[in-house]
C-alpha cells in the first residue's frame, strides 16, 4: 500500500513566527515524523511574485525560509523539500488550470478581496490566479491531504473544483485532495491581541523563531495584558495559550489558577513565557545560523528535493500533455 500525499507551501515572505510554527510548520514536522505519509513541502516562492517584496529581499527570503524549515525540523530525508520555482510543472499545469477555470469563480475567493484591498496599487492578475497555481501545486504531485488553515479551505475547495473542470473536459484523471485540519491554536498579536499575530502588522506584534532571547523578553515586556478589561483579556488568554505551548505544563496550570483567584502578575507571566520561548527554539536558532552560514549545503539539500519532486512532477505532466492533446 503506498502512503497518503501530504503537500503543503509556504511563502517565503518573513521570518518565521510562532504564530506560522504553531499553525503550520510544527504540524507540518509531526506529520513527518509520523512515518505515516508520503510528504511535500515546498517554498512557494511563485506565489510570492503577487506580492511586493523587491528581487534581493525575496532572494534573500527563500534562502532563511529554507534554512528555517530546516532548523525546525523539516528532514530532506523523510520529506520531498523544495522551492517550487525549481520544480517544472507548476506553471505548466497552472496555465492548463487557468484555461478550465471561470473567472467568475476566482473573483468570489475572500482571499483575493483580502489581498487586493490590501495592496490597491498592486491588484495583479496574478493576485486573481493565485489559486490556479496552488491547485496545480497540489494536483502536480497528486496531494491527496494538505494540512493548511482555515483561510486556505475556500482555495483547497477551488483546487478540487478545478481538478473535476479537467476530468470534465479531459478524462477522469485528478483524484480528489481533503485539508488536514489539525487543532491548531490561534496565536494573537502581541499588542493588538484581538487580530491574529501576524509580521503585517509589525515587528513588535509578533515573535520570530529567530528572535533572541533579549528581544523576546522585549517584546513580551510590551505585550498588552488586561488593560481592557481584567480577566479573561484576550491578551492575557493568549499569553496562557502561549505559555501552554512552549512551557511546562504545572507553571501553565499554576498561572492559571493565579489568574482566576486574581493573584497573577503579568510580569511574571511575562518572564516566564520568554524563558520558555527562547529554551523551545535554542536549537532552532543554532541550526538556522548553521544552516545559512552554508550556503553550499543549503543549496544541495534543495537541490536534491527539487530533483525528486522533478520527477514526480514529469510524470504527471506527460500524462497531463497526452490528456490535453499538446503531446
Ligand atoms: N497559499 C498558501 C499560503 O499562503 C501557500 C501555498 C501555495 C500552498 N501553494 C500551496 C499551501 C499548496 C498548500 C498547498 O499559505
């Protein structure tokens, strides 16, 4: 029996946080180690072109993104790991995609309202198609599961619309694909903790796996607590969610309890989650470090997963080609 395929992206638009490792990565790392599936994860670094990062920066970008998968536990032994620009296939199927699609379909997607409205001066074809390529991603490698958010569920819906457009026109051909949603906790914003945490809304509101331990104890410092209303405060729940993820699981109940008597101190509670922050991803930050001073290395490791998923891809397409009559 051949395992399920799990293939999931990400842009390389920032350093990671934990926001993006609780929501994403780490699952993304247990689901690897489960042994229990056949895995992609690329850099969506396609995808990233909708977006306005300059040429150096999104250069620069791709490179920590891959060193920071790494860092966190990606294994290019156990996953098929690589950037997707080096990959053949995407854009291929993409524009295949794009000529089975009705534009009608792609303007009601929420994330394209979202992203327009955000970068008004920027409103690209490319932000109206993004879904046609992240079908393709899926389909090039006949994910069957992709474990993504709840935002990417209206895309992963678009991807087996479009794969049932193809078998419509073309033959049975594309399988169906289902998210993987896993319980994953919302992190907040440090200092607007009603909005999800997120590098868009600055530095301060979010902290990266990168971060050293001084500037996590910084940030948290900052963190808004129950200035808006006492207990229950939502920034005050999400530093308990976030002291449950990274600390230990008695200081998590103690604060707990401090908070329902009405006995916390914010400042404790603040010291203790950076420690436990800044102890979770010491070995994180070792291995990015490590893994960016060698640029060598980075590049063989991505270039090895490129290859595989090459191959893989290949397949697909000469398939795909023979469907649509162009081979
Ligand atoms: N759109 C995803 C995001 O912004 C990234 C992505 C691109 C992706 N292609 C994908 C995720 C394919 C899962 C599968 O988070």
């Amino acid at each position: 029996m051949s395992k399920p395929v799990i293939i999931s992206g990400i842009q390389p638009t920032g350093n990671l946080h934990i926001g993006n490792y609780l929501g994403a990565v780490k699952n993304w790392v247990e689901l690897q180690n489960s042994g229990q599936y056949e895995m992609y994860i690329f850099i969506a670094d396609l995808h990233s072109l909708t977006g306005m990062q300059s040429a150096e920066e999104r250069r620069k970008q791709i490179k920590t993104t891959a060193a920071e998968l790494l860092a966190a536990g990606i294994d290019p032994k156990k996953t098929t790991f690589f950037v997707q620009s080096e990959v053949d296939g995407h854009t291929e199927l993409g524009w295949i995609f794009n000529t089975v699609t009705h534009v009608s379909e792609l303007e009601r997607m929420t994330q394209f309202k979202d992203k327009s409205a955000h970068q008004e001066k920027n409103i690209n074809a490319g932000l109206l198609t993004y879904p046609i390529l992240q079908a393709a991603d899926i389909l090039l490698y006949k994910g069957q599961l992709v474990p993504i958010g709840q935002d990417q569920i209206q895309h992963l819906e678009l991807t087996n619309d479009i794969g049932r457009w193809f078998n419509n026109r073309y033959g049975e051909f594309f399988g169906e694909v289902k998210p993987l949603l896993t319980k994953i906790p919302k992190v907040m914003s440090l200092l607007e903790p009603t909005k999800k945490m997120s590098k868009s809304l600055g530095q301060g509101h979010v902290v990266e796996l990168a971060d050293e331990p001084e500037t996590i104890e910084t940030k948290l410092k900052k963190a808004v607590t129950a200035t808006e209303g006492g207990a229950g405060a939502p920034g005050v729940q999400n530093l308990l969610l976030l002291l449950k993820e990274f600390g230990d699981a008695k200081l998590h109940v103690k604060f707990v309890d401090d908070e329902k008597n009405g006995t916390i101190r914010y400042g404790d509670l603040k010291t203790a989650l950076a420690d436990a922050i800044s102890k979770t991803f010491a070995d994180f930050r070792k291995k990015r470090a490590e893994y960016l001073a060698d640029e060598k290395k980075l590049q063989k490791v991505l270039k090895a997963g490129a290859d595989n998923a090459q191959k893989v891809a290949d397949k697909t397409m000469t398939e795909v080609r023979k469907l649509v009559g162009i081979k």
